[in-house]
C-alpha cells in the first residue's frame, strides 16, 4: 500500500477518524484491514513522517494517528512533535516494537498521548483509539513499568531544588517539617517568635505554598531537608 489519502464517502460520523504512518507495508496492511473490520474510518495511511505531515486535510479531519517510532527519514519522535505543531487537537498513539523506558519517555514528552506495544490484538489497538479519543492515556502494561523505572531514576539524580533558601530558611523549614511550632522553633535556634514568623512568611513566598502542610509537602517532594522528616 502505497502513501495515500483514504477518505471515504460512507464514513461513520461517529467513528474515530484515524491516521496510520508505518513504513513497513506487511504491518501497515494488517493494521488498516483490522481497525476497519473493528468499525474504525481509517482517513490516512501514509510510510513516512515526511508523508504524513504533508497531508493537509486528512491530517486536519482525523482524530487519532497511530505512529510507528522506527520510521526512516524523518524519526518517529520528530515526526510526533510536528504533528502536534499541525495539527494540536490530534491524539497521537505510538505503536512500537520499543519498550525501554527512554523511547516511552522521549514519545511523551514529544506528545504522545498513548504508547503500545506492537505484537498485541487488533481489539487492543482498536480499545486504545478510541480511549485517545476520548482524551483517555492509554499504555501497555509492560511500557508504564519501563516508564516508572525511567522516572524514578531521573527523580533520584535530579539536584534538589533550593529556591534560593537562605541557610536560616533551610534550619526553619527543616523544623517545621519535623513538627515543631513557631516557638519551638525560637527556642531551637535561640530566636524570637517574631524572627521565626518572618522566616515562615518568606519561605511561604519562596516555596509558594500558604500553609505549613503545604511547605513541609514541598520540602519533601523537593528534597529541601536533609534526612528523614
């Protein structure tokens, strides 16, 4: 199957309008025939990224495109990045042989709003569309465990934020956290009530929080304190 527009006269209003860019004709073929025989109106099919992005009002009139990462020429990321600069309201769904945590992460932030695995049933993949369009995420099992591994990874050798506390603020904030009152607070760090109040009222502007829970929140997610709270 050659790069084509296929928009159809007896389309179902109703169905999800889907774009298929996959280079591999074999694949493209069965993935055509199986999202039809499901009901879904395949509006595109097209074996590059370069194709797809110049098709205009297909692009414009479908709902979901399923993108292959391993295209040639342009890349399947680039090509997921482009499309969204075309065409915003477009619901864009990987379908990959790629199931590290990486490629996932790369696909999202270019994005994607789905990731599957290819190998799974035609009705997974028609489940998927039509969960897109109805602005759902939907992701293979395997690829959110590679995806949660990757994310925590990053988290843990990410630099804490320091939103420019000063080292009192940092003493403060680090007793707060550990449930001590405004005087408790004084009487730790041999400070007037009135001096631990300023403290707190700065860091509620740096932190941008308005309350103690919300402080000692972010000192956590953000790693501000040292050791356990």
């Amino acid at each position: 199957m050659s790069d084509r527009e296929r928009l159809s006269p007896e389309s179902n209003p109703a169905s999800p309008r889907v774009v298929v860019i996959e280079d591999r004709s074999g694949t493209r073929e069965a993935l055509v025939a199986g999202l039809q025989a499901h009901g879904l109106d395949v509006v595109g099919v097209y074996a590059s990224g370069e194709a797809a992005l110049a098709g205009g009002s297909t692009l414009r009139a479908a709902h979901v495109a399923l993108v292959d990462l391993g295209l040639p020429g342009l890349s399947g990321i680039e090509t997921i990045a482009r499309l969204r600069l075309i065409v915003p309201d477009l619901s864009i769904l990987v379908l990959s042989v790629f199931e590290d945590g990486t490629s996932v992460l790369k696909a999202i932030e270019a994005g994607a709003a789905g990731y599957l695995l290819k190998g799974g049933s035609v009705a997974d993949v028609c489940a998927a569309v039509k969960m897109a369009r109805a602005g759902l995420t939907p992701i293979s099992p395997a690829v959110a465990h590679h995806l949660l591994r990757v994310v925590r990874q990053r988290s843990q050798a990410a630099e804490p934020h320091r939103f420019d506390l000063t080292p009192r603020e940092q003493e403060v904030l680090a007793l707060l956290v550990r449930g001590h009152t405004y005087a408790s607070v004084g009487l730790a760090l041999g400070i007037a009530l009135s001096t631990v109040q300023g403290h707190v009222k700065n860091l509620y502007r740096k932190l941008e929080v308005a309350s103690k829970a919300e402080a000692a929140h972010c000192a956590v997610v953000h790693r501000l304190v040292a050791g356990d709270p």
